[in-house]
C-alpha cells in the first residue's frame, strides 16, 4: 500500500462534490463577514452624522431670541442681532389656532429648522410674535 493514502477520505467524483460543498461554504462564510463590517461602517458613518447634526441643534438652542421685527425675528448669534425670517407650520394658522402653534414656527440656524419654542427667551418674544401675527390675519 502506498504511504499517504487515506482510506476514510472519498475518491473520483465524490471528492469533487465533497470539495464543491467546502468551497460554497467558506464563500457564504467570507461574504456574510463583509457584510456585516459593511453593516458596522455605514452604522458608525449614520451614528456620527447623527452626533454632529444633534451638536449643531444644541448649539442653537442655546442662543437667545431678542425680538419681532418687520416679519423677521431677531435672534442674538455670538453678540450680535441678527434678524431670521420665520418658516409657519405646513397647515394653515387661523386666528383661532394662532396662539397654541407659535411655538411651531421655525428659524434656521447652523443649517436646520429649529422651532423657537426650543430657544432661550420664547417666553419674552410670544406677545409681541403674537401680536404682529394677529395683525396679519
């Protein structure tokens, strides 16, 4: 008998079909490995997407609303007043809802929506908001 044969292992074409199955299993095995870092990567890029537009948002939320002016409101950004036009609710303010939703209207600042209920001094800029909107309708 010749040294190195295997008596347990198949020969002809059952050790190709046997061979086949390994391969067709490593390769499941290597594909589901890339896609789960895949999966891994595009979570990290959202989660981080996510930390700087929640960054940005806090960081308006901190500023201070100064007033309402000629259908601008005037918000103070680093010292200075500057004025931001107001972006009203998708559905229609009538003058019976006008007061409950002022603090739906929004102001973009650092590239979002923010509403100005979230924003220091709403509570000193509602009357004169409300005010100017009531004289609109």
């Amino acid at each position: 008998m010749k040294k190195g044969v295997n008596k347990d292992k198949p020969k002809g074409t059952e050790y190709n079909i046997l061979k086949a199955m390994k391969k067709t299993k490593r390769f499941a095995e290597v594909k589901d490995a890339a896609r789960r870092t895949d999966k891994k990567r595009l979570n990290s890029e959202a989660r981080k997407e996510k930390d700087e537009k929640q960054a940005k948002i806090d960081a308006a939320k901190g500023l201070n609303l100064v007033g309402y002016k000629k259908g601008y409101i005037l918000v103070e950004i680093e010292g200075k007043i500057e004025k931001r036009k107001p972006f009203f609710p998708k559905f229609k303010l009538t003058k019976d809802n006008y007061k409950t939703h002022l603090g739906d209207i929004a102001i973009k600042l650092y590239g979002n929506h923010i509403r100005i209920r979230e924003i220091n001094g709403f509570k000193n800029v509602v009357t004169d908001l409300a005010f100017e909107i009531e004289g609109t309708f």
